[in-house]
C-alpha cells in the first residue's frame, strides 16, 4: 500500500518539478560574429583625353603657285595674294589670307607660324570643326581657333591631348630623351599608334625651353632669313605668347 501511495505522488509532483525546470533553465547569450571589412580604395587612373580630329588637308598648289591657296612655314612669296588682311599682334603685323600667315622680309614675304591672339574674320572653307572640353575649335593646317564672336576667330593654343590624324608639309622632329617628337606651328606632338596608322597627340613642350629674355651673352644668328639666338649651344626665336614677346626653343 505503501509504494502504490508513493508511486501516486510521484506522479502528481512531476509535471510541477518539470516545469520548475522550465523555469530555471539558463538561457546563455549568443554572440554574433561581426566581420570587418576595410574600405575599399578606389584607384583612378588619369590618362589624356583622346578627341580624334579627322584632318582635311589644305589646299596646296605647289611652290611656284603665289596666289591665296596655302603654303608651308618658310615659303617665299613675291608679293601678296589678293584680298589678304593684315593683322597686328602686339604691335607686329602680319598678313593674312586662307589660313596662311605671311610677313614682310625684305622685298619679299615669307610664310610665318600663326601668331597666337591673332584675330581673323574669315577661315578656309575646308577647316575641321570639332568641339573639346566644351569649347568649339576649328582647325587647319596645324592652327587651331575659337570663335569669339559673328565672324571673328582667335588663334589659340592647341588643347592639350587632341589628337590629330596627320600634320602637315612643313613639321619638324625632334629627338628629346629618347622620344620622338614632332613640331608644326609651336605645338608639340608625340605619335601614337592607332590600328595600322600614327596619330598625332598634342603634348606639352618636352623640352620646357621658353624663357621670358634671352641670357646675356647670346648672340644673334640668321638663318633663312629669320633672326634667331644662341645661348650655351641652344638657340630660341622670339614669339608672341599670350600677348607678350618670349624665347622659344627651336630646332634645326
């Protein structure tokens, strides 16, 4: 009787010792794992800007032809072609016609670099439009120009990173560190090759050779007609640039 009695107990205690247990049970944290990622770095990578410019090449009849058609730097020509203008920059005047700069040497006149800040009225009629960096330029025969206002055009600095499809009669290279380089109208370029042709880029100048005056001790040497000087085996032209006579570094 006795153990009927204590099994009956049992029974009835159970569920309250479980749910006492319940009750009791340790409920641990759980930790959760954070992973830590650095910031990623993003690297830029800054290379020219590359605006092809598909050049039209200039109207060229020649060096026996005088008329208003164009010639190349250091052309002669008896007189000038009709219906030039003359432009002046910083006092010095040039004359011009169809893209070509001319000024006088001796009973004759030579075709010149175009002066930058030169202002014209009228471009040859097969100039290259092309717009870069927001501005619109034309192009011809290694000049580029901005449209300042109806009909007026300014000789400009070539943008730097336009890259042209040809120069024309008339460039010079140069060999500086190893690289070469190519000179048409003060503006430098570094050939680049594009599929099975060379483009041109325009660059800075690599020799970095402009000096505001010329050394004392230079000496003034003449070739082709033009007045050049020579200082410690160099020797530099006096050009207009940005308004303002300097020193460029030239290459014969």
């Amino acid at each position: 009787m006795k153990n009927v009695l204590l099994l009956l107990a049992l029974f009835v205690s159970l569920p309250m010792f479980a749910q006492r247990v319940r009750r009791t049970t340790v409920v641990r944290p759980s930790y959760n794992r954070v992973m830590v990622t650095p910031p990623r770095r993003t690297v830029i990578v800054h290379t020219p800007p590359r605006h092809v410019v598909v050049v039209r090449p200039p109207v060229y009849r020649g060096p026996a032809f005088w008329g208003p058609y164009w010639h190349p730097v250091g052309f002669y020509v008896p007189m000038l072609p009709p219906g030039y203008m003359t432009v002046y920059v910083n006092g010095f005047p040039y004359y011009y016609t169809e893209g070509v700069y001319y000024v006088k040497s001796d009973s004759k006149y030579k075709v010149t670099e175009a002066p930058v800040g030169a202002v014209v009225s009228s471009l040859p009629e097969n100039c290259t439009t092309f717009d870069y960096q927001g501005s619109t330029y034309f192009y011809y025969a290694g000049t580029y120009y901005l449209k300042i206002k109806k009909k007026k055009y300014k000789v400009v600095k070539a943008p730097i990173g336009v890259m042209v499809t040809e120069l024309p009669e008339g460039t010079k290279s140069i060999n500086q560190g190893g690289v070469t380089f190519y000179v048409c109208h003060g503006t430098y370029y570094r050939p680049e090759p594009v599929g099975d042709s060379v483009h041109y880029v325009v660059v800075p100048n690599p020799s970095g050779e402009i000096l505001k005056e010329i050394p004392e001790g230079a000496t003034v040497v003449k070739k082709d007609g033009d007045s050049y000087y020579s200082y410690s085996g160099k020797y530099y032209k006096a050009v207009v640039q940005d308004g303002n006579v300097v020193y460029k570094q030239v290459f014969f």
